[in-house]
C-alpha cells in the first residue's frame, strides 16, 4: 500500500495542528487519460467522500479512491519544499517512463494504434509495464462516453503490443470490467 516519506509524514503531522483542516482529509486519486496515468493529492471536507474511499493508517486522515487501490500499491506520497510553502507529490515505483521497453510500447501506441483507434471513437493509454505485462486503458474521446471498440480489434492492438517488445508477454485491459470485476484492481 501507499507509503509515506518521512517530510511527507512530517508535514501532515503540522497541518493535523491547523485549526482550518480539523474537518478535512486528505484524498488521493488517479484520473487517466492519452498521456496515462495522473496522481492526485488534494484536501477536501471529510463528509464529501466517495462512499467507496479506503481509509490508510497516516499521520493525518487519508482516504484513496476505491477503485484506486492497485495504483497505489507500489506508490509514496513525499511532501517537497519550494519557495512558496511546498506541495505533495506521488511517485510510483514501476518501470519508468524512461524505460527502453516503455518507450517502444508508447510510440507503437501514439503512432499506430492511436490512429486506429480514433476511428471508433476512442484513445489507448500505456498506464505502465510490470513484470512482462503491459498494462493499458482504453478511454474515450468525450467525458462520459465509452469507446465503442471491437473486442477483435482490441485482441489485434493487444497482439501489436506483444510483437513490439520481447520484454511484454501479456497485455492487460485496465478499463474492462466483466462481469463486473477487473483483474487489476484486485487485492
């Protein structure tokens, strides 16, 4: 699960003491999109939870978003000081954008799958690469909407994305959901 640096910890520790943040938490969520995934850190007011959000042990009420948790699971929150106060920051600890490997999957999705893609009405997005596994999502290209992708067509992406890099053995869907589980988010 999430893990906090010691600045991190500290400075949660020094708002917990602020009378202005006595009834709020902190909230960590990820939002995707074509560039892939984004953390977010942010405080809100405890009664304005999602009903799913799970509580974490913290130096100050933390909550992630439910369907979050795989996420964060090799992530830290560190909190860095600049010149005007400072702000939190999360770092995952997979293989790094700069990775040869992520690299070759991410210009064979922007320059040939992408175009493909966007014919029906979508967008992939590479989340990250983890032990042979490449994992994706598949977005749309209005809020709200579902890209109408054909699962022989996802099928012929995700065997693309295979015959890329030797180092990938299996793509996995992040955005499916069938029958109603996802076997990334799983615990």
């Amino acid at each position: 699960m999430l893990a906090f640096t010691p600045a991190a910890a500290e400075r949660l520790q020094e708002i917990s003491q602020q009378p202005q943040f006595a009834e709020k938490v902190l909230f960590l969520s990820v939002t995707r999109g074509p560039a892939g995934r984004r953390f977010n850190a942010r405080f809100i007011e405890g009664n304005r939870l999602p009903q799913d959000s799970i509580q974490l042990k913290a130096p100050f009420p933390t909550y992630l978003a439910g369907g979050n948790k795989a996420d964060f699971s090799q992530a830290s929150l560190d909190y860095r000081a600049n010149g005007k106060g400072g702000s939190f920051q999360i770092e995952h600890a997979g293989v790094s954008e700069d990775d040869p490997t992520f690299q070759a999957l991410k210009s064979a999705i922007d320059d040939r799958i992408n175009p493909q893609v966007r014919s029906f009405g979508g967008f992939v997005a590479l989340l990250e690469v983890k032990d042979e596994t490449a994992f994706i999502h598949y977005g749309a290209s209005c809020p709200g909407c579902s890209p109408n992708i054909p699962a022989t067509i996802k099928r012929k992406l995700a065997r693309q994305l295979e015959n890329t890099s030797p180092a990938v053995s299996r793509v996995l869907d992040t955005s499916e959901s069938a029958g109603g589980t996802n076997p990334y988010f799983r615990a």
